[in-house]
C-alpha cells in the first residue's frame, strides 16, 4: 500500500520533471536562435522575440510579471545599470 506522502512524493517529482523538461526546452530554442550563424544579430533579436510570443501565446501569460528587487531578474538589471554590459560569464 503507497502511504499519502510517497504518493505526494511522487507527483511532486513528475511534476519538477516536467517543469525542468519544459524550461529546458525554452532554453534550448533561445539557444539556437542566439548562436544561428545564419542569422544576423537583428535576426537572432527577432527570432528569441517569437519564441517569447510562441511561450506567452502557449500559456496564456500575455503579460509576464515583473520580478521584485530581490529577485534574480533585478540582479541582472543592476549589473548591467553599473557596467552598461549584460554580465555574461565565459566560463564554458
């Protein structure tokens, strides 16, 4: 017999692995579309843009809620306040 909690367990993890299956997918195509050589860097603009209206279009978010100062978008924006430079690492 499953007791309740490995049975919550248990969707608890089907479900992260979906979200991971999902975000990584998301990532992926933006990867693509940033490193086409085919493309121009208007292009590779253009072509992230769509896969963001493709993402907003398949979940209904139209309008994505900005993130608090604390969070991890607000450190983003703040680095490249301070430098004018999107901090990319290069360490790969």
């Amino acid at each position: 017999m499953v007791s309740t909690s490995d049975f919550v367990d248990a969707v608890a993890r089907e479900m992260a692995s979906g979200v991971e299956t999902a975000v990584e997918c998301w990532i992926a195509q933006i990867d693509e579309a940033l490193t086409d050589l085919h493309l121009t860097s208007l292009g590779r603009l253009n072509a992230v843009t769509q896969i963001l209206a493709n993402y907003k279009r398949l979940t209904g978010k139209e309008h994505l809620q900005r993130r608090t100062r604390s969070g991890q978008c607000s450190m983003v924006s703040e680095a490249v306040r301070s430098t004018g430079n999107w901090p990319l690492t290069t360490d790969h």
